[in-house]
C-alpha cells in the first residue's frame, strides 16, 4: 500500500473518529433532556412552557421552560392534543408535514455511510494486495526485493575504486551474461552465486550493481531483515515469490 493509499485512509478513520465524537459530545443535545410525556403536560398544565415544538413527524415534541432549560417528549400526537397544549401555552409551532419519502430513496440515505465506508475498506484492501510491490499487509509472502532496470543502472567497473582483484574474479560473470550462447556452447556453467566478504563500506554493493551495469542486466537488492516474519512460513515464500520475478527477468542479479 503506498503512501497516498495510507493518508486517504488515515484521514477517513479520523473522520469518522471525530463524526461519533462530536456527535457523542453535541452540546445541543446534552442540553435537552428526555422526560415522559405525562411529565410534560403537567409542566403544560402548570403553565411552566413557553415554547413548543411539534416535529414533522408527528411524534417528537421540544419544548422550552421558563428557567430556560429545554426538554423533549415522545408520543402519538394527534389534533386535539395539540390543542390542548395550545390552551396553555402561547408559542406552538407545528413543523410542516414533509411527503413521504420512497422507500428506496429512504433506504438509500439509511445505509449510504456504511456502504461509503465498506466501500472505502474494500478498495483499501484490493490496493493492498495488488499494488507496491507486495509491500500490501495483505500479500505477506510477496518478495519485498527492489528491482532496478539496465536502464537504470549507470555504475560501471570504472565507478569502482580498487578491488581490482575482485573485478578480475567476476568479469567472467560479465562477459556471460553479456553472450551466454558463447559459453554454453563449449558447456560452460555460470556460477549460481558469488560471495562477497568485507566490511560495511569496502565496496560490496557497488561492485554489484556496477556488475549489472557493466552487463546491461535487471538488478534485484534486498535485505536478509526482510525475510523475517512472525508468521511461519512467510519468509520462505518471499524467496520463492523473489526468484520467480527473478525469472522473468532473466538474465539478471538478486543481491
């Protein structure tokens, strides 16, 4: 998964994070408290409302007290209750009636936030296993090897200082991967690998890639650490999963 890919989805899980905070913490709502509806029409009764808010939706009444504290009922309402409480009370308004919805269309806004949030999760998921390289939390056994074109490798034996010795030991890789028809010919076999000893900084690595330089070769690098996993079985498929991109790249070096 690439950066990108991990910013939209850290922005989205923070989104949503704040969304159920601020509607945890809505100062609007914490204001307004739930009482039963025969509490309500005694504060009615006692003359104790001055306003009153019928909802649309024929059920849901808010109504705000003399000491300016507000509160809300739910109940059946019909025409004569209404009435009643507009006997003792001044201010009652009476929200229009909005036409009812289609199902289809009510559906579609009940369940829109989860389909764009399953929505998200499932496209987060399919970049993870298919893109980076199999750098995805889904592709565990994907080789993490970084590949580098010939056309991206400029090094040369001429970039290396000294280690002559050691550019006399592997210009025969050279040549070979140049024109291996050359050598299997007369039933020469390349060698499946060579090692190189020294100290970090002597030189390693760049012998290696001035090798595939001087060769005109892909150029695979990877680190030992990356075959390391918690998970058994992992680290094995990553060195399957590296060789076989290896040959499809034939011929070419993994260091």
């Amino acid at each position: 998964m690439n950066d990108m890919a991990k910013t939209v989805l850290l922005w989205v899980v923070i989104a949503v994070v704040l969304l159920t905070v601020f509607q945890s913490f809505n100062p609007q709502a914490a204001a307004t408290k739930d009482i039963p509806y025969s509490e309500f029409m005694q504060a009615v009764r006692d003359k104790r409302v001055d306003e009153v808010l019928v909802h649309n939706d024929g059920r849901t009444v808010e109504a705000k007290l003399q000491d300016g504290s507000s509160v809300r009922t739910t109940a059946l309402l019909t025409e004569q209750s209404i009435g009643d409480i507009e006997k003792d009370v001044q201010k009652v308004k009476v929200e229009a009636t909005d036409p009812p919805m289609p199902l289809l269309l009510r559906l579609l806004f009940d369940w829109l936030p989860l389909i764009v949030i399953f929505g998200l999760i499932f496209y987060f998921m399919r970049q993870m296993q298919s893109g980076g390289g199999g750098r995805g939390a889904m592709s565990f056994g994907r080789s993490r090897a970084k590949l580098q074109g010939e056309d991206q490798i400029k090094i040369t034996f001429a970039d290396v200082a000294g280690c002559d010795e050691a550019k006399d030991e592997v210009s025969e890789l050279v040549e070979f991967l140049r024109d291996p028809g050359k050598f299997t010919k007369l039933g020469g076999k390349i060698p499946r690998g060579v090692l190189m000893v020294g100290s970090p900084g002597t030189g390693k690595t760049l012998l290696a890639k001035a090798i595939a330089g001087e060769a005109k070769v892909p150029f695979f690098s990877i680190s030992g650490s990356d075959f390391v996993e918690m998970f058994v079985g992992v680290g094995a498929a990553r060195v399957r999963d590296m060789f076989e991109q290896a040959k499809k790249h034939a011929p070419c070096i993994i260091f």
